[in-house]
C-alpha cells in the first residue's frame, strides 16, 4: 500500500517517547507522530493521550525521501465546519464594530506620522529624564550629588 501525503489511516501505537509516539501503519511501515502534533491543545505529557497498544487514526502530513513518514492525529480528526455564530477572520471583522469607549485607539489610528513621530520622542525624552532622575540619586556613596 502506497503513502501519499493527505492520506487517513489507521495504525497502532508502537512505541513513546518524549517528543512523539511512533505508529505503525498498514503495509508494515511506521511513522512518528510529533508532539505537537498529538491534540488540539498543548500537550505537556504525551503518555496522558496514548499507550503502546492503541488504535489510532492518523493523516499523513508528510514522506520524506529518506522513508521516514509524518503523522499527525488531530489533523486526521474531523472537525465540524464553523457555524456563523464564531467569530469571522480579523481580516472580515468590522474594525471598532461594538467597542465602548474606544475612541482613544480610533484618535491615535487617524494620527499622522509626523504626530506619531512626535508622541513617540516626547514620551521617549520623559522616560530618558525619569530614568536619569532617579539613577543619579542612588549613585556614589557619601556627599551631596556632584554637578
């Protein structure tokens, strides 16, 4: 049996280890599943989602010339298509649709880059004297500041 890229099959957990579980396929090849590539969220310890034994339903993500095969099992999961009640891609939502109170950030967007400039340098000047303003009280040991 061929493994092509994109492919869902079933295999068995094989071995564990700490970066990824290794499965063998059909045809007797094996391929390793990355960590990462285990669930949906972060996996800390992979032997909380598998045991050596398990049946599994993997997709092949890729073959390497090399033979060696990658799998992944929450890709091979199917997932229901987005309703219209999640939220649209940044790129589709209304910018400051049902924000309150947002007209702080609306001001700074309409901003110039000259006025953005000059914002920048007079917050970075006040930091500078600040920062001066309280380092040179605490340099020097004894005496009254040098200046």
């Amino acid at each position: 049996m061929s493994i092509e890229v994109g492919s869902k099959l079933q295999g068995k957990v094989t071995g564990i280890t700490n970066f990824g579980a290794f499965v063998e396929l059909p045809g007797g090849s094996t391929g390793l599943v990355h960590i990462s590539e285990v669930a949906d969220n972060y996996v800390k310890d992979i032997n909380e989602h598998l045991k050596v034994g398990d049946e599994v339903e993997v997709k092949v993500i890729n073959v390497e010339k090399d033979g060696k095969i990658g799998l992944s099992i929450k890709k091979a999961k199917e997932r229901p298509p987005q309703t219209s009640s999640s939220r649209p891609p940044s790129s589709q939502r209304p910018r400051n649709s049902n924000r309150q109170g947002g007209g702080y950030r609306d001001q700074r967007e309409q901003e110039t880059f000259e006025q953005k400039m000059n914002r920048f340098l007079k917050d970075s000047e006040d930091r500078l004297s600040s920062l001066k303003r309280h380092t040179e009280s605490k340099r020097g040991g004894r005496g009254a500041k040098r200046g």
